[in-house]
C-alpha cells in the first residue's frame, strides 16, 4: 500500500481525545548494591535523571500532535503541581487542553530506570476511583467544548480511572461523531454502538468470553454493533468489518518497552480514518508505528518522519526479488495486460545520470525490473572491489519510485534473464567503456535474445557524467 497520501492528509485531520490524562515522571538512575536492612536493590539515582512524558489520553493525544495531526484533549486534573506539569507539557507538544481541575489529585506514574530500559519498580500517585464524583455540570460544558471544536472524530482511551463514566458516554454518542474506543472490560457496558474498539487479546477474551480469535472478533462485533482491531502482541493485528477478517502482521523489528504501544494505535488509527483511509490501511498503518514506538524506551510517541522511514524500510524490503519471484511476477502482470521493463547495471555510485535513466526507463512500461550486477561479477568485470557493496546498492536504489523490483545476478551479462524473463522492453545506457552503444554494438546475443520473442530494445542517452567521470573528477580534487 502507498501511505503517502494519507500521511500527508495528516495536518488537516481533527481529533478530539476524552479520557483519563496523566503523567508519567521517569527516574533514571543504577543499581550497584543490595540494601544490607532487607534484600532488596538500592536505586542511585543519576544527576540529570528526571523526565516526564505525557501517560493515559494524554500520550495518544501527544502521538497525534507528533504525526502534525490537530488534536484537543479533553478530562480532568487536580489542582496540583502534577497537573501544572502536565498542562505544560501538552502546550509544549501543541496539544490544545481542555482540562478541568476537579480531581483531588492528578495522577502520575513515577517509573524508576537502571540499567537498561525495563522499570525496577513504579510508584502510583492518583484519586481512588470510587472518590472521583465528576457533576452533571462539569459533564456537560466538556461536552459543549468537544461540540464547538467540532472534530472529524473522537477517540476515547479508556483506562478505568472515572472519566469515562456511563453518562459521559452517552453524551458522547449524542454528539453524532465517529467513536474509537481503547475499552476496559470492566466498562463494557458503555461502548454499544461505537464506531471501533481496539482490544488487546486478553481484554478481547474477556469480554467476549471466547479463546479463538475469529470466535473474539466475532462475538465482539454482534455484542456491540461495531468494528473490532483486536490486538494481538506480535502476532499482530486482527480486523473484523462487516464480514470480513484482516489480519495484519506484527512490524516490530526491536522491541524495546512495549508501554504506549496501544496509545499509538489508536492515535494512527484515528488519523489514518480522518484522512481517508480506510479502516484495513489505517490498521497496516498503525502496525507500522507500533513497532516504531516498542523500540523506545519510556512512554514513547513517533514522530511524523519516524513512520515515513519506517514505511521506507519496508518499501526495500518488498522491493529485492529472487529471480523466480520476478518471473512469477511477470507473469502475473502479463495477464494483467501490463508492459514490464527491464535494464540492468552495476549502479556503483548513484548519481544524476542514473536517476535520470531509470526515470526515463520507467517511462516505457507499466513495471521496471533492475537486474543488479552482484559484488562478485563487479570483480568479474573490473577487476577491482565494487566502490559499494550490493547491500549498499540495493538500499539505494530501493529508495528510487522509478524501480519497482530488484534482483541481483552475478552474469556477465543477461542474456539468459532475458529469454527467460521475456521483458518487454530492455533498456539500455548510451555507453559502456567500448564506447557508445547502438543495436550493431551492444551485446549481440543480448539483442538476439530480445528480438527471438519480439521484444523492444531502446537506448537512453543518459544526461550527466558518467561514474567514471565522477570518481576521476574526485581524484582530482
């Protein structure tokens, strides 16, 4: 799939997120010694040890502002130093705050850090549940203000601790939004009829009172009337609309600290709706910046750059071929009526005369394959070590629009790719070091190998210096 519409629709989209806000307060620091009164570690905290990041609604609110999207948080703080703090960090992340002080306390989280990424231990700070009485007054006005920012949807992350409460919930519905909810079994009560829920796997079993995902999804969606995301650790995602399943895989390359992860999906997802997408590409999308943010430590967000190279990794991923793929799928194509394109080369330093021939090249057809001179047939050819290695190469050229596919070959030439590919047309450069190409003097079992299946042969005069002229005048300076 291309994000980059959607991802660029990103700045427009409006998010309103009611909940339960926080803030989490990390102390980093080392443990070198067991406490000689019981046996138990000794914290040392370091000097500049104290972070705070925004916790609860608060960080999905802060993924959003961080992805450029425009967002408005909504819920209740204490009239406290804790709640100060919070306020300004949210105005430091360009969130706009419409928070209440009518809790006795705000809460935080303090998470205390050594050696490495993973908390020894937590202390909570936070109004007990069964304390916190929010006015039907109080209800209310945060309901006019959701009203008069008048978002493209709202997103309400549950975390049990009293915002959320049934008549705010109703309220909400009335409102007429779009409703994605982050849900708590123990208030399942409240969700009927919202738009999507994004319960992990144990909160899914829960509240269905099924094991089997199909048998999750399933019953989730009949108890609620509503689209299901039923996250699934790194097993990754499932999707249950309508009839259909999607199951969208774990992205994850290095898992770090997995606290914020939901947040994250949910946030992308509400995006990715807000700005077109539907509900299976803002699911792939949200998987993509899942296994951004459990590669941090901390309460994490990604930024907008963060998800575009993660899609850009992928993008290289998907791009290198084996050779049989690549026949598979030609294949594939030619039923489909489209005209694949073929060149190959070395592609040793890339520079603008290569950009500009795979532009032209791409011009031909519908695909163009670049079959990729290996390392070893580099020293095959030159007699030297390639200026960079395939790898590096390959990583190169996948980040080109213009190459759809990659495979790497260690011929001399491609007369044997080409009978069997059968590429409807083979490019090739104006020139090689013999001097300059035309049908008479390119490789002739090359063009024999295009003209037996009917195939189409173009020269490309490339614009700018050659690698060879850039590697000289290098040299020379």
């Amino acid at each position: 799939m291309d994000f980059r519409n959607i991802i660029n629709k990103f700045p427009f989209a409006r998010i309103a997120v009611v909940g339960d806000v926080m803030l989490d307060k990390y102390i980093y620091g080392a443990i070198d010694r067991i406490s000689p009164e019981a046996p138990i570690p000794v914290f040392k905290k370091g000097k500049t040890s104290i972070v705070y990041e925004l916790g609860g609604a608060a960080n999905v609110a802060a993924n959003i502002a961080s992805l450029d999207g425009k967002v408005f948080l909504f819920g209740y703080i204490g009239r406290d130093s804790v709640g100060e703090n919070l306020l300004r960090e949210a105005r430091e992340k360009k969130i706009q705050a419409f928070l209440f002080p009518v809790l006795g306390q705000t809460t935080q989280k303090t998470r205390f850090i050594a050696q490495g990424h993973v908390p020894s231990f937590r202390f909570d700070e936070e109004e007990n549940r069964e304390n916190i009485k929010i006015s039907k007054e109080i209800e209310d006005k945060l309901i006019m203000e959701i009203g008069l920012v008048n978002p493209d949807l709202i997103v309400a992350p549950d975390y049990n601790k009293g915002c959320l409460t049934e008549s705010l919930f109703v309220k909400l519905k009335n409102l007429g939004y779009k409703i994605m909810v982050d849900p708590k079994p123990q208030n399942s009560g409240n969700y009927s009829g919202v738009y999507l829920l994004t319960p992990n796997l144990e909160e899914g079993m829960a509240m269905s009172g099924y094991k089997e995902v199909s048998e999750i999804g399933r019953k989730l969606q009949e108890k609620f009337r509503s689209n299901i995301l039923l996250k699934r650790s790194n097993e990754g995602m499932s999707l249950f609309e309508g009839e259909k399943r999607s199951d969208i895989p774990c992205q994850s390359r290095e898992v770090c600290y997995v606290a914020g992860a939901g947040d994250t999906v949910i946030a992308v997802m509400a995006l990715g709706i807000a700005s077109g997408a539907s509900l299976e590409q803002a699911a792939h999308l949200a998987s993509y910046a899942a296994g951004v943010v459990v590669g941090k430590s901390g309460t994490s967000i990604i930024l907008r750059s963060e998800l575009e190279n993660s899609l850009i990794f992928d993008r290289r991923k998907g791009k290198l071929k084996s050779f049989e793929e690549l026949v598979s799928l030609r294949n594939d194509f030619a039923r489909k009526g489209k005209k694949i394109v073929w060149t190959n080369g070395i592609f040793e330093l890339y520079h603008y005369g290569h950009a500009y021939f795979l532009e032209e090249a791409k011009k031909l057809g519908d695909f163009l394959f670049l079959g990729l001179n290996s390392d070893e047939s580099v020293r095959r050819l030159k007699g030297r070590e390639p200026y960079l290695k395939e790898n590096e190469r390959i990583g190169i050229l996948s980040t080109s629009e213009f190459v759809d596919f990659i495979t790497l070959f260690s011929d001399l030439d491609s007369v044997n790719y080409l009978r069997i590919l059968k590429p409807d047309v083979y490019v090739k450069g104006p020139k090689s070091e013999k001097g300059n190409y035309n049908l008479e003097t390119i490789n002739q079992e090359e063009r024999k190998a295009v003209e037996d299946y009917e195939g189409k042969i173009v020269i490309i005069p490339v614009k700018g210096e050659s690698t060879s002229g850039v590697v000289n005048r290098i040299k020379g300076g």
